[in-house]
C-alpha cells in the first residue's frame, strides 16, 4: 500500500506490526503464526502487552489495536480467514483536550519581537495556519498555483487537503496576506514556486515549544494547535457559521467541526445572552 497511503500512516503500519512481531517473540515464543490461530483470545493478550510498554498510553494502544482490527477485517474480505477475530473487540479511546490559543495568546505570539530570526519565521507561519486553518503538510505544500482570485475579487487559497484529497477554498484574511507578502523573496524559496520557507515538522514543533515557553504559554504548541486555533478562535468565537468553518477546514462531516464548537466558553456565553433577550 505504500503508493496509496501516506508516508506517515505506512510508518505507523510499521510501528504497529514491530509491536505485533515483539508480542509473538514475548508470549508465544515463536515469530510468525497461520491466521486461523488468531482468536479472541490473542486479540486481547495483544492488548494486554501494549498496555504494559511504559511508552504507550491508552489513545495509543487503540490506534495499533484500530490498525490490527482494519488487516483482519481485510483477511476476512479475502476469504484468507471464515471469522474476524477482532469483530467483538470495542475501541475506547480517552476524550482529548484541544489545544488552541485563545484571542490574547493569539495577538501575544502574533507581536513579539524575537532575536532569532528563526523564531520568526516559524512563529509568522504558525500565524498565518491560525487564519487559514491549514494542516502542516498543507501549508508546506503551498505554491504560487495556489492563490487565486475568488468570486469577491479577493485572493483565495485553492488547494486540497493532503489527508483526504478534499478540495478547499480558502479567503485570505489580512494577517494571512501580510505574512505571504513578508516571504516573498526570502531566501529559502526565492527562485521556487513555493510560498512560504516552512522548515521539517519536527524542526518547527521544536521552535514552536521554545515560543511558548519564552512567552511564558503554558501550552503544548504544535502545528497543529494553528488549525484548532482558526476554528474556533479565529472563526467560530467570532460568529462563523459551523457550515462554513467545516468547508473551510476541508471536513467532510459536520460532526468533525462540531467538537470544536464544545470547546468555546465565550460562544456558549455569547449564545445564552442572545437567548437571555429573545426570553425577554
């Protein structure tokens, strides 16, 4: 599968058939079994054993039991197996906490002077996922094919998400503008198409960490924490319908975008004192 699926998703397919491979070694003693010794049972000591490495926490072990479940499903389409083993077996992942920066970390990290030009940088491509929403991989993808003029004279992002090959199209608010005008000529992409030097994922959660932690925001910044930032933040705190943020983040269910919708004590409050006059 590995000219279908991303080099992200086939390295944790790896990681989870290692895992698979070590459990056979450590409880039954052997490296490889026929698929029809594959019961309920085995399921179960399989997630025993990940529960037990000290690396893995419970989201974890649910994403290699979700990979094992997904092969012996395939195995059972095949007619390789009569029973999927796995069938009765029930995922339970952990709610997680969103991180997103709300409207003062926001114009906190957008303002700040670093030393470092590297800093900076990252910091303005961090900013400008904030006002579009983008994904990493997204982001870094970006070229000058990209920007369009939208219905409204405007420039749009015309892209797809690289996830799920969704179509998006997204206005360019003026903070977003400023920071593609800004990179322009730099260095690291003058002479490419590219619209934006972003450097390795890794390499920017890693400058990210050390811009939260020099201004004293007591949060985990990833990349990633920008998209979760635009939705709500950015879009829904400010009145964007939930129908246009799910198109704008490139969703395909509605049901997606609505967990951000839990997360705004503001709107929540906003909403009740609309209702508030309406019961006047």
């Amino acid at each position: 599968m590995d000219k279908v699926l991303k080099y992200g998703t086939m390295k944790n397919y790896t990681t989870t058939e290692n895992y698979l491979k070590d459990f056979l070694k450590a409880q039954h003693h052997t490296s490889d079994v026929y698929l029809k010794q594959i019961d309920y049972q085995f399921t179960l000591g399989f997630e025993s054993y990940l529960r037990a490495l000290p690396s893995l926490q419970n989201n974890g072990v649910m994403k290699h039991m979700e990979r094992f479940k997904k092969l012996m499903r395939l195995a059972e389409d095949l007619d390789w197996i009569e029973k999927n083993p796995t069938k009765r077996f029930k995922l339970r992942f952990d709610q997680v906490d969103m991180v997103y920066l709300n409207k003062a970390e926001l114009e906190k990290i957008t303002n700040e002077e670093f030393e470092k030009p590297v800093l900076t940088i990252n910091r303005d491509i961090f900013v400008f996922a904030c006002y579009t929403g983008l994904a990493y991989s997204d982001a870094k993808a970006l070229n000058k094919n990209n920007l369009q003029i939208g219905v409204d004279g405007n420039k749009w992002i015309y892209t797809r998400r690289s996830k799920t090959n969704t179509a998006v199209r997204i206005p360019l608010l003026k903070e977003a503008e400023r920071i593609l005008q800004k990179y322009k000529t730099h260095p690291k992409i003058d002479g490419s198409e590219k619209l934006l030097p972003v450097y390795s994922n890794q390499k920017t959660n890693q400058y990210l960490k050390e811009i939260a932690k020099g201004l004293k925001i007591r949060k985990q910044l990833s990349f990633h924490t920008a998209r979760h930032t635009f939705a709500t933040t950015v879009t829904l705190a400010n009145g964007v319908p939930m129908e246009t943020v799910s198109k704008l983040l490139g969703h395909t269910k509605l049901s997606t975008t609505q967990i951000y919708a839990r997360v705004i004590d503001s709107k929540i409050s906003n909403d009740m004192d609309d209702l508030r006059d309406r019961l006047k």
